[in-house]
C-alpha cells in the first residue's frame, strides 16, 4: 500500500522502509523476468556508461538489438542532442548516514554485487 492512502502522515521510518521494500520488489520482478528472456532480448545498461558515452551506449544498443537507422541519421542526431545538453550538471544529494548505507547495503546487496556496485565495508569505505 503507498504511505499517502493512509490518514495519517507516515513517519520518515515507514517512508524508508516503504522504499526499500519497493525495490526489493522491483529487483525480484525484474530478476524473475531476465531469466525468461534470451541474451539477445535484453541488454543491461550501466549509468555511469550511458551518461559518460552516451552516442556509444546507443550504438551498443542499436547493434544487439538489431535495430536500423542508426547510420540514416540517428548518431548524427543523438550527437547535436549531446552538444545541446553538454552544460548538464547531475544533481548532487548529500551521501547517506554510514547506518543507512549499510542498511541499503544489506537490504539491496544482492542487485549490488550483480550489477557491479560498490558496497560499504566494515570500515565504512566503499568496495
């Protein structure tokens, strides 16, 4: 159930769990569904990768899906797209409390040590 059908105001506690739980739910789904799928139907995508490379992300993606058009001026537009977004700045957030980097750590590890992700060590740096 989402926190805002209740009558009350959640706490910052039953909104951290409810996100939490949310993507556990979402990484089960989506682990389900992977496992279905032949290698040529899915292709996982790093962030970092699409948002350092992006034109060579793309073209990654157009050459395993198959797809056609990228030489009849889809790099050509991706590119200007690029040059006009080039001043972009990420947001930036303020890092989590080392407790809840662990708690994420633990509730999310397994989506984590899948896909590459650093998690804290018991020394508080990441890994």
């Amino acid at each position: 159930t989402y926190w805002y059908t209740y009558l009350n105001t959640p706490s910052d506690a039953m909104i951290q769990e409810f996100i939490l739980r949310q993507y556990e739910i979402l990484w089960d789904r989506y682990e389900d569904g992977r496992a279905l799928l032949r290698p040529n139907q899915l292709l996982e995508v790093s962030f970092e990768d699409l948002s350092t490379t992006p034109v060579d992300v793309v073209r990654d993606i157009y050459q395993h899906f198959e797809w056609s058009g990228w030489n009849d001026g889809v790099e050509t537009k991706l590119q200007a797209e690029m040059a006009d977004v080039k001043a972009y700045k990420r947001n930036q957030h303020r890092p989590l409390s080392p407790a809840l980097r662990r708690i994420v750590d633990e509730r999310w590890g397994a989506s984590f040590d899948r896909l590459g992700y650093a998690k804290e060590n018991d020394d508080g740096h990441r890994s």
